[in-house]
C-alpha cells in the first residue's frame, strides 16, 4: 500500500532587473515580478521504491518596451530570463502585455 508523505511546498518572489535571451542570445534587458513555487510529493509503501513527484508553478510578468517584447513573441522557442542574482528561469510569453504564461525555475 503505498503512503502519501505530507507534500514540501518552497515559493519565493523574484523582483529586479534581467535579460532575456533566447539560447544564449540577449534580445533585450527586461523589469520582471515573478512567483515560482515548488512542490514536492513522497510516496512510499511497503517494499517499493520511493516515488517522488515534483511540480513547478510560475507566474509573473516582464516589463520591456513594446519592440522588444515583440521580438521575443517571434521566437519559436522557450525563452530564458537571466535573473539579476544570476539564476536563469525558462518560460513562455503569452502576449504583448509581458505576461508569462508557463515557467521552469529558478536554477
């Protein structure tokens, strides 16, 4: 029988200035408010290995100039954000307005 261990949440609120690149290129410097939380999930039962299930979950926005938000709305791949402490977060925009629409990070 397998047992659910209470899960781990970890947040935090990321607030300054960074870049955002797409691969290891700069588009452009950008504002961001960011909230990422981590959960993590333990199973165990009798006999089996341990299953761990971990979720992540950003949400925030970007503030950059209209051109420049643009331009990262033309990549067709994940974007990076390179944090001011030096972290990086991947995520999507979902418009012009800087919104970020799915995220993985900081790490």
């Amino acid at each position: 029988m397998l047992q659910t261990i209470a899960p781990s949440i970890e947040s935090e609120i990321l607030v300054g200035r960074g870049e955002i690149l797409a691969g290891e290129t700069r588009i452009c410097e950008a504002r961001y408010a960011i909230y990422a939380e981590k959960t993590v999930m333990e199973q165990s039962g009798a006999g089996e290995t341990d299953r761990v299930m971990e979720s992540r979950r950003v949400l925030g926005r970007v503030t950059a100039t209209p051109e420049d938000l643009s331009a990262c709305l033309c990549v067709p791949a994940r974007l990076t954000l390179r944090l001011q402490d030096g972290r990086r977060l991947d995520f999507d925009l979902e418009d012009s307005s800087g919104r970020i629409f799915d995220g993985w990070g900081p790490y």
